[in-house]
C-alpha cells in the first residue's frame, strides 16, 4: 500500500471519531471536537502514526506544539520522530524571557510566547496544532519560530476549517491529516 494510502485509511478512521458541536464557543461556530481520538489509545496511537508516516524521512529538530489543543498530541508525537518539543503558550505562562506576538482567531484575538533561546538558530520545525481556522494562531507561531531564527518546515494539523482560507496566511507547507469544513456553518 501506498503511504498516501495508509495515511487515507489511519484518517478514515479516526475522522469517524469526531464530534461536532453546534455554535459552540459562540453562534454561527461548527466546534469540531477531537477529544474523543484520545479517549482510545488505539485511535491516538493511529493519529501519530499518519503523522509519522507523512513526515516520513524529512529532517525535524523539532516539534513546536500550540496552548491548548497542539499540547494533547504533540509531545508524542515529537517523541515518536525523536525531536524535541517546544511549547508556544499564551501570555503570562512562561517564565524568562520570551519573544511575544498577537494576533487574531476565528473568534477574538489573543497573544503567544515563546521563550528565547530554546529554539537553535538555523534547527528545522514542525508546528503542529488540532484546527487550522483563520491560520491567525498558526501565523503567529511561525512569527515566533522566526525571531527565533529556526525555520518551519511544515505546518500539521489535525483538521483545517477550508473557507477560511488560513493557509494562504502561512509562508511554509501545510499538511492536514483529515478532511474539514469546506463551508461557512448555518443552522
Ligand atoms: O486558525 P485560528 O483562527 O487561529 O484558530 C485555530 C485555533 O483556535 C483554537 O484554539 P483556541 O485558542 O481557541 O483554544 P485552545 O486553547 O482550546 O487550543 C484551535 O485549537 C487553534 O489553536
Ligand atoms: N470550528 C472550530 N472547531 C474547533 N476548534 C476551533 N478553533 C477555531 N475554530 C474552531
Ligand atoms: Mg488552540
């Protein structure tokens, strides 16, 4: 089998898993939930092995995990591709000096750390995250990796929420692992 194959069977899967929510957090929202992938070891398992069979050879220092969501798999994921792992958080979590950015999302804007000096000048990155939306966190975290002086390589997500249109915000590849939204929600 293909690993383009494989990769379609681990997603078929695990997309029958999910749950959606109607306008949640707020009216006129889908909230895509994938919780339920890591209620089951089998399915969070089946979840880092598509992303491992897409990542493939490619050269990863590391994985760089976005509050809240991107820290349920990404360590794991980082562990299963022996890279590091290096959190992005939001305001006021990380102690030291940090490089900070905001930014805008799919509902309000917010702010992200890094702290300094953890990312090597020149080291090779993921960013990993659960939904891809308006690509406002997923910018902001390349901005981080950049005054960093790491590179992203790709950008992984989960599920990407289509007519949003986030991807052309993002200057590196994007991969996401199942199909989303391809249209705006209306009850
Ligand atoms: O592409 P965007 O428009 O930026 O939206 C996507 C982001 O929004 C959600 O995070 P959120 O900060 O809402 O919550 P979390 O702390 O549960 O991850 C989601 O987990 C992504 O990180
Ligand atoms: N529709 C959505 N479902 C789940 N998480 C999200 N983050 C931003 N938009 C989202
Ligand atoms: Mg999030």
């Amino acid at each position: 089998m293909s690993t383009e194959k494989e990769i379609g069977v681990l997603a078929k899967e695990l997309k029958a898993n999910l749950k959606q929510f109607p306008n949640f957090p707020s009216e006129g929202i889908l909230f895509e939930d994938f919780l339920p992938i890591f209620a089951k070891p089998e399915l969070f398992q089946k979840l880092v092995d598509a992303f491992k069979l897409h990542v493939g050879d490619a050269k990863v220092d590391y994985v760089v995990g976005l509050e809240s969501r991107g820290f349920l798999f990404g360590p794991t994921l980082a562990l299963a591709l022996n890279a590091g792992f290096v959190p992005i958080r939001k305001p006021g979590k990380l102690p030291g000096p940090t490089f900070q950015v905001e930014f805008q999302k799919e509902y309000g804007s917010d702010k992200f750390e890094i702290q300094q000096d953890t990312l090597p000048a020149g080291s090779k990155i993921l960013v990993v995250d659960d939904i891809l939306a308006t690509g406002g966190s997923a910018f902001a975290a390349g901005e981080l990796v950049k005054k960093s002086g790491a590179e992203v390589v790709e950008y992984l997500f989960v599920m990407e929420l289509d007519f949003l249109k986030g991807r052309d915000k993002l200057g590196a590849p994007v991969f996401t692992l199942l199909s989303g939204q391809d249209e705006k929600f209306k009850d």
